[in-house]
C-alpha cells in the first residue's frame, strides 16, 4: 500500500495506482473529459491537471503514478486557472453551436464549461475545416464536435475491438477519424454507436 496526501488528507491506496485513482478512493472529483473507466488512461484532455509539491509543473493525475509520500493539490487557484485555460483552449476549436446542437444541455465540455465560469470563446481565431461524414445509415460524424479527448478511439479500439478510429497528424492539423481521412462506410465500422 501507498499513502499520499491530497488536499492535506492522508489516502492510502494500492501501490501503482494513478493520482486520479488516489483521489476518487478520497471522494474528491477531478474533473476530466478523457478518462474511461477500466481503460489505460490517455491524458489527452489535460483538464484533470493537479499540483504536485516538489514537481515541475503541474501534472495529469490520469496518468502520473501516486508515490509514496506525495503531496497533492487538486484544487487551488492555480490548478481551477489551468483546468480552465485548457477546457477554453478545447472550446475555441470546438464548434459552438450549442443552443441548436442535439446535445445541448446533455454535454459534458458545456456542462464543464459552465462549472468552470466559460461564458464566451476566450480565443477565437483559425480553425480547422470541419465535415459531416453520413456515409453510414446508423451514425453522422461531425468533425467539428470534436475535442481530441480520444475517448472514442479508447471504445472502438480497446473495448469494442474493432478499431475503425485513430489519431492522425501533429499539434493543430490533428484530427481523430478512420485512417487515410476515409469515410466511415469505408472502414471496418460496426455502427454500434459507442464512439
């Protein structure tokens, strides 16, 4: 077993669990938009962020093991000013229709956002071409939802085993989708509508 201490509360956990892990068996959420149950974590939303004493900067709690003797903080005004410079970076290349989106009110990124206080886009600018793939009778795919967490690449590769979507190109050119920017209709996709 190893003990860390989060927000000045003792915790002791299994050794090699994740600092997220630590924090969930102390009852104290952090947020995420990533983060699938049972599943290797990503890291790819950065907004589960925590402050480590001793460490650099801060660090993704889904991903850095809890040692033995660490002292976390996971919920300062640093650590809230970092979860929400991230969550705006990730809306300013999201598209904002939230008001006519089928999903509104039923988001998490919008229900984080409003947790978080995020009333308007902090950084308009580029963005990247968006489609509509409705290449499939079962499923429309569009480009512009998408925040990169890679939570549909963790379902349809690893618990579904199907493995249609994945991670293409670099920093603002990437993109999540069927490789060789294919359609969905033209991939191995078994429409279960899990992504």
């Amino acid at each position: 077993m190893t003990t860390v201490s989060i927000n000045k509360q003792a915790v002791e956990i299994k050794a090699g669990s994740t600092i997220f892990d630590a924090a969930a068996k102390a009852g104290i959420r952090i947020p995420t938009l990533c983060h699938v149950e049972n599943q290797f974590p990503k890291g790819a939303c950065r907004v589960c962020m925590v402050d480590v004493e001793g460490a650099r900067s801060m660090v993704a709690s889904c991903t850095t093991p809890a040692l033995e003797g660490m002292k976390i903080t996971t919920n300062s005004k640093n650590v809230r000013e970092a979860r929400k410079f991230v969550v705006e970076l990730l809306i300013s290349e999201h598209c904002g229709e939230c008001k006519t989106c089928v999903r509104n009110e039923d988001c998490e990124l919008q229900q984080m956002a409003t947790e978080m206080g995020i009333m308007e886009i902090a950084f308009p600018g580029e963005t990247l071409k968006t489609f509509i793939d409705d290449s499939t009778a079962a499923l429309v795919r569009d480009s512009g939802k998408c925040i990169k967490c890679r939570r549909c690449m963790t379902v349809c590769n690893e618990i579904q085993g199907v493995g249609s979507l994945f991670a293409q190109g670099r920093g603002f050119e990437s993109k999540i989708g069927p490789a060789f920017d294919q359609h969905l209709d033209g991939v191995v996709c078994v429409q279960c509508g899990q992504c």
